[in-house]
C-alpha cells in the first residue's frame, strides 16, 4: 500500500475532504461544461445562434445519458476500491477495475450502435423537430459527437478510479487537459474556419480524445493496483456489487435526461400555442432558453455529487466489510474523550468507544441503494 492509500486511515478528515473532494467536484464541473463551452461559442457565431443553441440542447441528455452510465460504473468501482483496500484484498481490487473497464466498453459500444441507429428518432423525441433548421443542426452536432461517445464514457469512468488509486491530482489534470483542448479548438473551428455544429463537435470530441489518453496512460502504470489477464474476467458477484455502489450516481445524472425529455417535449407542445413561438422561425427559443437554464442545474449537480464523492476514500477505508462472503455489512470504532458535563457531575470513564454500524442494502421499492448507518456508545474504562 502507497503512501496515498496509508494516508487516507490515518490523515484528518478535513485534509482528506480537501484532498479528494476538491478535484472530484472539479473533475465533475470540467466534465459537465464540455457541452456548456459549446453553447457558449455557439450563440455567439451569427450563422448558427438560437438554432445552434437549441439543437444542443437536444443532444446535451443525449450526452448525459453517457456520462450517467460511466459514473455508475466509475463511482461504483471507486467505491469498491476503498473498501477493498480497506479491508486488504488488492485482488478484489483488480478485478473491480478489470471488469469496470470490460463493462464500461461494451455499454459504450452498444450506446454508440444505438446512437447511430435510432439518431433521428432520439432526436425528434428529444423536441429536435420543432423546426427543419433546428433538426438539421442537431444531427450534425449529434452524428460527430456520437463517435467520440466511447472516449468520453472512458475518461469519464477511469476519473474516479484514478482518485480511488491514491492520484485525485492526476485525475483532474486529465479532465482540465481535455476542457483546455476543447476551450482551444472551438473558437478556431467555429470563427475561423466556419465549420458550424460540426467544428464544435470535432472540438468535443478531440478534448475528449486528449482524457481518454491520459487516463489510459495511467491504467498502465497504477500505483496500488495490479492488473493481469484475470483481472478482465468477469465475475458477476464484483460486478453486480459495483453496479449496486453506484446507482446513486447514475440516477442523480439520468434524472437530468428524463426530465429534459419531458420539458422539451411540453415545450415545443405549447410553445406552438403561443401567437409568436408557433411561427417556424422562432420555435426553436423555448428550447434554446430551457438548456441554458438546465446546463447551470447541472452545474449545481456535479458539485453535490462531486462533494458526495469526494468522501469515498476519506470514508470507505475506515470500515471492515465482508466483501467476498455475501455481505455488504460494516463496522468501524473510534475513541472519543469522556464528555465533560458527565466529568463535572459524576465519576465515569474517561472515555468511550463510538461503534458504527452499518449495511449497504439491496434495492427495494422504498430505496435504490441506502446507506443506513446506527451507533452504539460503549463506555471503556480509563
């Protein structure tokens, strides 16, 4: 075990917050604003405006979709890590990360055959239709930035398990590296070169292109984990309990797709009613305005999740879980000093033992996937 991994059991919570949270949420922010940045260049090129802004807007759930996916099996795989290396099964470890890289390929793949099958009817039914000019640029942003969609599942997935691994610094480094290159490209493919919808996706799709790199780089040399050709066979039990640890993440990004399905759809259904929206020409603004608005909602998501995240590592190392025997069942102690009302009134140890205990439950119908937490105070004597 490195010295980051023997840090996290032993190191402040506070310094640990600001060790891994602060890239985690960073990470997230760059992630999520691949799509803002192109807007931004969009609306301000004379050629495309409200019709190039409305058209990605309709492709941004689209992208959402992908990363939804990736954190689930990346914040899933982090999560797996720090309890492996908590626990001190490095083989554990290996295969969670062989077997994330595995189902994070295929997902990817069939994303992307699906993407390119049914593009015309996703978009439509994502309120791409709402006028002829808008449908043309969605298609053209969508049909580029739909072959960069196995890149981006891959940075975005190997992301927190490079933090997990002990390197959140790496972690960001790669996410700002592709946001630079993306933040680059856009102004010359859009302004200079006159490229459109199309410059902006190849923009994306490059920066992406840049993370996925650097992140296979770092899956060549991990510092804490081993991986060999076992390590990409898969086991359904790792897998499912990867899934299962990142469910939460997944719903918190695919509630973003199904709500803008909807607001979409209403708002090209209505907008129609409205004396100037129904005009062809201007039907496209209501969507345009609603994905500026929800682009900054998912800023305020990646914060929360990135912070959520961020806790993993300081958290997760510190537990005793049973992984490999059928139990997702914790327990950890620490000492805190005798409270000092009880000092004034009456004799009592001088300290006592905070015991929590806790299980990863299976989702019900109530909950998806629930960390329920209880604590025992047990008095030791001095």
């Amino acid at each position: 075990m490195n010295h980051s991994q023997s840090a996290l059991g032993t190191e402040k919570i506070e310094v640990l917050m600001r060790a891994y949270a602060l890239p985690c949420i960073l990470s997230l922010l760059i992630g999520a604003l691949y799509n803002i940045v192109d807007q931004i260049f969009i609306a301000n090129a004379t050629y495309l405006g409200s019709y190039g802004n409305a058209a990605n807007t309709v492709v941004f759930p689209l992208t959402v979709v992908a990363l939804a996916l990736s954190v689930m099996i990346g914040d899933g795989c982090c999560a797996f890590l720090s309890i492996a290396f908590g626990s001190k099964q490095p083989r554990s470890a290996a295969v969670s990360v062989g077997n994330s890289i595995v189902v994070n390929t295929v997902l990817s793949l069939l994303l992307l055959a699906t993407y390119l099958w049914l593009g015309d009817s996703i978009l439509k039914m994502f309120g791409g239709a709402v006028n002829v000019r808008t449908f043309t640029f969605a298609k053209e942003y969508f049909s580029i930035i739909t072959w960069g969609i196995p890149l981006y599942m891959f940075g975005q997935m190997m992301n927190p398990i490079i933090r997990a691994d002990g390197s959140p610094r790496f972690a960001m480094m790669a996410a700002i590296s592709g946001a630079l290159i993306n933040l680059v490209l856009d102004p010359i493919f859009i302004f200079a070169f006159h490229l459109g919808m199309a410059g902006a996706a190849m923009a994306t799709i490059l920066g992406q292109a840049v993370t996925c790199l650097l992140s296979f780089g770092y899956a060549l040399r991990f510092q804490t984990i081993q991986l060999v050709a076992a390590s990409f066979r898969l086991q359904k039990k790792i897998i499912f309990r990867t899934l299962k640890l990142g469910m939460t993440s997944f719903l918190a990004q695919i509630s973003i797709v199904a709500s803008m399905a909807v607001i979409n759809r209403m708002a090209g259904k209505y907008s129609a009613l409205d004396p100037v929206f129904s005009n062809p020409a201007y039907a496209q603004i209501p969507i345009a305005v609603i994905g500026i608005v929800m682009k900054f909602f998912q800023i305020v998501i990646s914060i929360v999740i990135g912070m959520a995240a961020g806790c993993i590592q300081s958290l997760a190392t510190i537990w005793e879980p049973t992984l490999m025997t059928g139990s997702d069942s914790f327990s950890t102690s620490f000492f805190l000093p005798k409270p000092w009302w009880e000092s004034r009134r009456f004799a009592s140890p001088s300290c006592f033992r905070v015991r929590l205990l806790g299980c990863l439950e299976a989702p019900t119908k109530a909950s998806i996937t629930r960390l329920s937490l209880c604590a025992r105070f047990e008095y030791i004597l001095a």
